[in-house]
C-alpha cells in the first residue's frame, strides 16, 4: 500500500506539472493533503496504473504523466516542477518499486531516464 501511495504522489506531481491548456486548476494542487491522505494517493495511484477508476482529478493526472514523466516535466512552471520533483523523490524514497514500476508505464523505453534522473538530482 505504501508504494501505491508514493505511486500516486508522483501522479499528483505529474499532473500539476503540466503547463498545458487541459491542466491549469492543477497548478495549485496541495501535494502535503495527497501525501498525507493514504486512501487518496492509492486512488491516484490506480488510476494512473489502470488498475482501478479514475476520479477527474485522475483522468488529468493520467493524461499528463505520458509527456511529464518523459520530459522531466519540461513544460511545467518552477512551482509546477518542484512539486513535481517533491513527489517523485518522496516515492523513491519510500518504494524504489513503485516509482520504478510508474517510471516503466510511462516511459517504458527508457530512453529519457538520465534526464529525469538529472532532474531528480539538481532541480534542473
């Protein structure tokens, strides 16, 4: 449960990241209510997993992740991209599994991992 939960939170990071038209009610998104919330984040989790159902606040996490996770979240605004990077790291702290099995879903050839892990590192 506790790697679903770190699951959702990069879910939650991913989605806010976006600086797209579809995902601006996001930006502002309490990443603390998600992290703190087990049952929320194991929603979210699910969701982005495809493997329960998606709330609305999902279905635009799920949409994101695609483009943010890849692009270590190259379209997001400063504030976007230090939630985001918050939430990841949390989930990699706390289940190296579950961030690796998200990281798989979304980018599964791997091809953009150093830049994400880069990221991950330097905030950049």
């Amino acid at each position: 449960m506790k790697s679903s939960l770190f699951c959702v939170l990069v879910l939650t990071v991913v989605v806010s990241s976006s600086r797209q038209q579809s995902y601006p009610r996001n930006d502002n998104i309490n990443i603390n209510a998600i992290l703190q919330n087990d049952r929320i984040l194991l929603g979210y989790f699910k969701c982005v997993m495809d493997r329960g159902p998606c709330t609305k606040d999902g279905k635009t996490f799920k949409r994101a992740l695609p483009e943010a996770l890849p692009t270590a979240c190259a379209r997001c605004s400063n504030k976007q991209k230090a939630a985001f990077r918050t939430l990841l790291l949390a989930i990699r702290a706390r289940s190296e599994p579950s961030f690796l099995e998200l990281l798989d879903k979304y980018d599964p050839s791997r091809s953009n991992r150093e830049l994400l892990y880069t990221f991950l590192a330097t905030g950049l």
